[in-house]
C-alpha cells in the first residue's frame, strides 16, 4: 500500500499566514476560543481539534486570497457550512485555518424552465426550498439537519428523499471551487449530459473538503408534485418491517421516502413530539406523483405490508398531518437525547444491499443488547441505509469502549455483506480504519489523485486516509 500522507503541525507558517489574513479580513478573522472550538467540532464523540483561526469569507475571490496565502506558508485549510457533519470532517488535528462560508448564502440564479438553479456554497436546503415555493420548485435532498448545500456536496449527503430522488452526486451539474493552489475552476455546465472530458464534478462531490472549497453550485430542481400523501404502517418485528421494504423495491413501487423506526426509536418520538404511535417497528413513507397516483401507490402498499403482518396501516393528504408525523421524524436526533438524559447521541450509518437489510438491522439490535446498549435505529431503508445512535454516558469509559467497539462491528458487519461503512455520513475521521477494508487497493488510487490536486496536503488534512 503506498505511504499516507504524514501530518506536522507547522506553527511559523501558521503565525504568518494568520498575520496576513488578519490585516486582509480584518475582524472577519477570529481567533476567540470559543468560536475556534465551534469549528473544530460538530455532533461527534471524536475529540475537539480547533483550528487556529476562522475567517468568514464572502465571495469566491475571498476564498480564494485564503487559500493562495494558505499554500504559500503550507497551512491547512477546512471548509466550513453549518457544522452538521458526523465523523470529524471539520476538526483541524494539526491546526489551520478555518473558512466559514456561512456569510456566501445568496441564492444567484433560479432557471425553472431548465429546472436548474445556481447557489453559494452556505445557502441551506431549507432557505432554498422557501426561496422556490412560489415558483412551483423545489430541491429535494432532505439528510435531516437543515445543512448548507456546500457541505452537503463535499459529502455526497442524501437522506429521506433518496430512494426516488437520489443523493447529492445525482443533483449536482457543476460546481464553481477554489483548488488548493487557489486557483478557481468551473467542471461543468448547466446541460444535462456532457461527454467533455473527465466527471470533474463527481470527483469533487463527495470529496469532503479534501480536494477543493466549493464556492458555487449548479443544481438540479424538481417540480413540486400535484398530490403528495404520507403514511405510516406498524409492524410486530424489524424483520417484518425490512421484508417490507423489500416487497416495495422488487414491485417497483415509486416512493419517495420509506423510513424505518425501531421501537426504541418510537418510545423516543411519542415521548418527545407527543404522539401516540403504536410502540413497535414502524414505517414511514410518502408518495409523490399525480392526486390519482399517490392514491394507487398508497393502496399497493397497503396490500404489500398486509402480506408482513403490518397494521394500524394510515394514510393522509392533508398537509398538517403529514407536516406533523415528518417533523417527528426529523427531530429524531433529539428525541433520542431525550429518552436518556445527560447521554451523547453516537450516531453512525452503514448501508447495505436490500436483500440483506432486514439481516443487518436485527444483527444490529442483537448485538447492541448483548454489548449493554441502548442504540435506537432509524433509516431511510428505500436504498438499504439505517442509523444506529448508541446513547452513551461519556462518563462511562466502559460504556464508550463498549460503543466503540459496536460502531467497529457494525461497519465491518455492512462491509462483509458487501456494504459500506457509511451510506451518507462520510468517512472523515471516524470511519478511516473502514475506507480500506472496503476498497483495498482502490485507496491507493485515491491518494495518488489526492497529491495530484492538492500536493502540500493542506486542503482538511487527516480526514478519509
């Protein structure tokens, strides 16, 4: 396997480059404490690694000044939105300079006959979905936190919406980003196919800040559906619930969110939200389509989850419910918190083919009794993706080996049924150990484009090798 790259700390570039940026950015460069830990640090057990300054940047020229004075002292560089990530994407481990691009959030351009529109990287999914509902639009890419669109493509995000719409990778037409020697490039453009060369934009989405800062995006819109109902379906086992799932892919029925709730995670939601959900496996869903086809696809699905001992099966149209039971849903990282208080939420993803979803989730449950654990599951399991969150008492050093060691068997459980260590979350820091037992050689590949494009190691060093 070829060498990694090694990572010093280089603290006279760091006083310099800091130096320099300072009398460009003047009080946009922060160096307080508790704004450097901010950004060294988001919902992650992995420990806090602030970088040495932030500088809220403003525009793609901004970006790019940083970065040349970056490269020329050989100072890292990490990227920052809203500070959802998972796995210690944002953490600096050898010091460096943080660029908060929260500031970059102006929605440029909406083409709605090409179903298209053009964003800053700090824009989140929620401010551009309010941005397009008058004009019939919106962008589907939901992972749940109300993320910036820059981050969510430097790590390929995807979420509820999934299963119909795809992840960010199948969204993205080009972006606009700033290379590690400060260089901006374009690596598309707004039509819908291209056989120009290299997929410069898949390349870089998903790439987690290690290859370039994204300072514009072009994305793909969709127009919002005529009728849209949402349902939910309880079940006596996970087992059932996944056979389920299951049913609903082989037969090719179109939805656009399909969820799995274990029944901890129910306990947790009917505690937190107030509902009064049967306390046993539940599925969520939700049809999009013409009035008449959400209707049909509802009424499959009926029959579908009947043949698995699915009951209390409900469906609605109207907004306020739907709204209702998928707030639910996403306050779930909450609602977990809640169920044991003064614990920390470890939340980690896997995914895996859908023929073996129903044996990983109940493996899952399985193994995180045996280990002591409450780990509440939820997954958006249209495309084989489930979270398992240990809640943990950080206390408790038994208790967090004991996590540890579940988060290790549970990727490496994913990878032998020929899944992956992470469905949305990323590799970061977290799942580094994993990134190889998956791909083997291909890493190698992976490293020799990392020096490639970014050959001083300073674009968020120390996350994926």
């Amino acid at each position: 396997m070829l060498d990694r790259p090694k990572l010093t700390r280089n603290e006279t570039g760091i006083a310099s480059a800091i130096g320099i940026l300072k009398q460009q950015f003047g009080e946009r460069l922060q160096t307080g404490e508790a704004i450097r830990e901010q950004h060294g640090h988001t919902t992650t057990w992995i420990e806090n690694q602030p970088p040495d300054a932030v500088v809220f940047a403003r525009d793609t020229s901004e970006v790019s000044d940083i970065v040349k004075t970056c490269a020329a002292y050989d100072v890292p560089v990490i990227p920052y939105g809203t500070g959802t990530s998972l796995e210690g994407h944002l953490n600096a481990p050898v010091g460096g300079i943080s660029i908060d691009v929260s500031e970059m959030n102006k929605v440029l351009e909406v083409n709605a006959g090409d179903l298209d529109c053009r964003v800053q990287p700090g824009v989140t999914r929620e401010d551009l979905n309010t941005h397009l509902r008058d004009q019939g639009l919106f962008f589907p890419i939901d992972p749940g936190a109300n993320a910036s669109l820059g981050g969510m493509a430097a790590t390929n995000a995807s979420g509820t919406n999934a299963v119909l719409y795809g992840t960010m990778k199948d969204n993205v037409l080009s972006l606009e980003a700033v290379m590690s020697d400060g260089r901006i490039i374009r690596t598309g453009t707004r039509a819908r196919k291209s056989s120009a060369g290299y997929d410069m934009t898949r390349l870089l989405v998903g790439s987690e800040g290690t290859l370039c800062v994204i300072t514009e995006i072009t994305l793909r819109l969709r127009g919002i559906p005529e009728g849209i109902s949402s349902a939910r379906c309880s079940y006596p086992s996970v087992d059932a619930a996944c056979q389920t799932v299951m049913s609903v892919i082989q037969y090719g029925l179109p939805v656009a969110r399909i969820e799995l709730l274990d029944t901890v995670m129910v306990q947790a939601i009917n505690a937190y939200a107030k509902l009064d959900l049967p306390e046993t496996p539940l599925l969520l869903l939700e049809f999009h389509g013409t009035e008449t086809g959400v209707a049909e696809q509802a009424e499959i699905f009926g029959a579908l989850s009947e043949e698995h001992g699915g009951t209390g099966y409900r469906a609605t149209t109207t907004t306020e419910e739907r709204n209702k039971l998928w707030k639910a849903r996403h306050d779930a990282y909450w609602a977990m918190l809640q169920y044991r208080p003064g614990a920390d939420g470890v939340a980690t993803d896997v995914c895996v083919p859908i023929s073996r979803l129903a044996e990983c989730v109940t493996a899952a449950q399985t193994r995180a009794a045996e280990l002591g654990l409450i780990a509440p599951i939820i997954g958006h399991v249209g495309d084989g993706n489930f979270h398992a969150t240990p809640l943990v008492d950080m206390s408790d050093e038994g208790e967090v080996a004991r996590a540890a060691e579940y988060i290790s068997w549970l990727s490496d459980l994913a990878i032998s049924m020929e899944g992956t260590c992470t469905g949305e979350h990323g590799i970061g820091q977290g799942k580094k150990p994993y990134l190889l037992k998956e791909l083997g050689e291909a890493t190698d590949f992976m490293a020799d484009i990392k020096r490639a494009l970014d050959p001083k190691n300073i674009l968020n060093p120390g996350k994926i090798f």
